[in-house]
C-alpha cells in the first residue's frame, strides 16, 4: 500500500491520533487508518455501524476500530472518490 495523503486527524477518547488517509492498492484509491501512527488493517472504506450509537454511524478499522460521524464518513468517502475520478481520467481508453 503506498501513502497518497492525509484526509483529516482527531484524538480518540483513549488520547491517541486516528489519521484517516488515502492510499493506493493494487492500482485503487482507498481510505486507510493510522492509530499511533501505526497502519489499522481494516475495511477500505468506512462501514455503517449497525445500530448507529448517538452521532456514531460508522466505523474504520479492524482492533482497534474507530467510530465516524456521518460528516467524517461523507468526507472520507469524497476525498476517496475524487482521487479515483482523477486516476480513471488519466487512464486512456481503448478503442
């Protein structure tokens, strides 16, 4: 997985960063975790929470995982799809 950039940071409850960011696998864009600077394994977008807990609504991130807002989650989901509209309009079309 290659580090494209950060999308945006927060302090979780237990004091340690979350740094939800882009990266590139296997030739796609797609959201990844950092807690305490270390690489969360997890799902590469964030997933709904079922049932949603307050204002949490999803979640990253397999041990530890981390809850998002819906705000967090539309944000996260945009900066993802924007950078892979940008990549499908580099690549050239065959034809």
């Amino acid at each position: 997985m290659v580090f494209k950039r950060n999308i945006f940071s927060r302090t979780l409850s237990n004091g340690m960063r979350a740094d939800f960011a882009i990266g590139m696998e296997n030739g796609v864009y797609i959201a990844v975790l950092y807690v305490g600077g270390r690489l969360i394994p997890g799902p590469t977008q964030p997933q709904p929470l079922v049932p949603p807990k307050d204002d949490v609504t999803h979640w990253m991130g397999n041990r530890p995982s981390v809850g998002l807002s819906d705000a967090e989650t539309e944000k996260i989901i945009q900066a993802v799809s924007l950078e892979n509209s940008v990549l499908q309009h580099r690549i050239p079309k065959k034809g």
